[in-house]
C-alpha cells in the first residue's frame, strides 16, 4: 500500500496503532477496538452466494512450495521465507476471487522488537539447546502473519434422553445413583471460535496461546494488512461449522446433565440432538508472530500472538551441550568420592 500524500511505501506501527509514511511524515491512527460499534455478523445460510470477496486492497498470493501454505501479500512486501516450515517461497500469480473476504480483524499491538525480547528473556536460560536457539538469532525471522479463524453465534434447541449419574456420599463411603431422564433445553451460542488453518489442528497449546473476545475486533480494513501476510484459509466456512458443532456437543451434554441435577451422564446410554436455528458467522484475521528454523532437518517454530504476546518455542536439544552437563555432573559426584581415595592413599602411605 503506497502513501496518498507522495507515492512512498507506508507502513504499520503496533505501538501507535497508526499507519505511518516515513518519506514525508504522514500518519493516520487505525479505528481501536473501544471506538468502533460491534463488528456485524453475516447470515450463515447465505454466506456461499452472498459473502463479498472484496479484500479492497490489490494482494498477491504466495504459495510454498515445501509446506504448501497460501498467504495473501502487498505487492511491495513479499518476503522470502515461509514462516510455517522455514523453506523459501514460490509466487504464485493466482487471483483472491474463490476467498471470502474477512469481516473483522485484530490488529497487531505486539511489534516484532517486543516479542523477540520476551523470547530472548526465556531461551537465555535454556542451556540445553544450540546456541543459534539461546542467543536468539532464530527471532530474526519472526514473520507477522494474520491468521484466518471463525466465529459462531446460534439460537439452539437440543432434546436429549439417557442415563444420569449423582454422587451420594453416607459417611466415608461415596456411590453413584443413576437415574434415567429426558428433556429440552434452549441455548444460545455466542462467540464459538474455530481457527480456520488446518495447520495448527493438531496443536493443542495454540488455544492457551491465542486468547481474544469481540472487544478485540475491528471491522476489516485492508490498512491492517500492512507489513504482514494473511494466510488463506484451509478450513471453509461449513467444515468450521461441523467442527464449532463437534465441539458444542460436549457443553450440550453438560448442559443435560445440570438439567437433571447429575454429576455425570453414561456415554454409551444418552443421545442427544440438537438443531440450530439463526447462525451468524465472522471471519475474522487474527495476528500472530511466526518463524520456522531448520534444524538437523527437522523444523522448530516459535508461536506468538501479535495481541498479548503469549507464545511458545520449540527448542532442539544440543547432544554436544547434554553431554558436557552430564559430564560435570558425574564429576561433581565422584569428586568427593576421588577426594577422599586420595586422602586415604595419603594416610596409608604416611602410617607406613
Ligand atoms: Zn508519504
Ligand atoms: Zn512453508
């Protein structure tokens, strides 16, 4: 995105949440969160023929080659290392038609400098791993990248019969009384999340890590794009739906059972269905700081949410270093043992 004013590569400041012009000094402050009415919802059941696919700015797809990860970037800002597995990207001229276009985003309030400082704090004490790691020289790497999540509000109705469990204590001895029972009950569902990235599936801290509310969003705006790249999503819309419903599944059985005043439901004896009713989605971009480090083949990446800074790093263990430390630690255990051969060699040779 260039500058209005004189033509120049503008870029975003997380600090000032402003959008900044460093060859002639213009400047503009993106909407905050607090300042902007809720970010409307979209209707689910029209979402495939009416969703925009409008991103209103003009974005290039960069698609690697090794990982096979789809990002959306500036044109004047494609860089060439894919944050995801590390390996160099490819370009790829195929046009944004076939993506909806998000709703809402966060934008970035973690600058790259604040993340690399609290990771650099954390690994300095990881003796263990290979210096490149500790010293931190992996954090130049770190990417901002947007990543594509969804959100769901529903009405719901659920009807569910089974066998109910209460916890009766008699003194020292608890047992479990079952009873049968069946109902109805309404629920709505507000703010279900799914992240949209088939890439973080099988990631389970990535839910501690990436924490938000609707107090976070802002209504999309391409101006929030900039400097960073959108991953595309590998999880559509209907495929988050059926996982946002897996997932509710759960709370609807715990909701059945506080219906019958249980403690606990048998799994193999109660069903339940539940249908929904009004379902309102959002796409919505959230920032993330990315960067994969190849080491001895494998990849270790570091993890952080451009929100709060919360993160994770995945850290190889040095053998060279391990064995130093284990070495020094069978020292420092025979030492007194060395110690005190030697003082008894030197009694004996001094009785003699
Ligand atoms: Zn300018
Ligand atoms: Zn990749």
């Amino acid at each position: 995105m260039n500058c209005k004013n004189c033509g120049a590569v503008i870029r975003y400041d997380p600090k000032t949440y402003s959008l900044i012009c460093d060859s002639c000094g213009f400047s503009k402050v993106l909407p905050k969160p607090d300042e902007t009415s809720a970010v409307e919802e979209k209707d689910f059941s029209s979402a495939v023929d009416n969703a925009s696919r409008d991103w209103q700015t003009d974005l290039r797809t960069v698609t690697c080659k090794q990982c096979g990860t789809v990002t959306y970037n500036d044109p004047n800002q494609i860089s060439g290392i894919c944050p995801y597995c590390g390996s160099t990207t490819v370009l790829d001229n195929s046009e944004l038609a076939d993506s909806i276009a998000p709703s809402a985003v966060i934008p970035f309030r973690m600058s790259k400098e604040e993340i690399a400082s609290k990771f650099y704090k954390w690994n300095k004490w990881a003796f263990w791993t290979p210096e490149k790691f500790r010293k931190g020289a992996i954090l130049d790497d770190l990417k901002g990248v947007y990543v594509p999540y969804w959100t769901f509000d529903a009405d719901s109705h659920s009807s569910y019969s089974g066998r109910f469990g209460i916890t009766v204590t008699n003194g020292d001895d608890t047992s479990t009384k079952w009873h049968d029972g069946n109902g109805g009950f309404d629920l709505f569902i507000d703010d279900k999340i799914v992240c949209g990235s088939k890439r973080f599936v099988s990631y389970k801290k990535l839910k501690n890590i990436i924490v938000f509310n609707k107090d976070d969003l802002i209504p999309y705006t391409p101006e929030a794009l900039l400097g960073f790249s959108a991953e595309k999503y590998t999880i559509g819309l209907e495929e988050s739906w059926e996982i946002a419903k897996q997932e509710l599944k759960k709370r609807m059985l715990n909701k059945a059972c506080d219906n019958e005043s249980a403690d606990f439901y048998d799994k193999n004896k109660t069903q339940i269905t539940t249908e929904y009713r009004n379902i309102k989605y959002r796409y919505i971009l959230v920032p993330m700081w990315l960067s994969a480090t190849r080491y001895k083949d494998k990849v270790y990446n570091v993890i952080a949410s451009g929100i709060d800074g919360r993160g994770d790093a995945q850290r190889p263990i040095s053998v060279a270093k391990i064995m130093i430390i284990i070495l020094l630690l069978v020292g420092i255990f025979l030492l007194p043992v060395i110690l005190g051969l030697i003082f008894q060699f030197i009694v004996i040779a001094y009785m003699n």
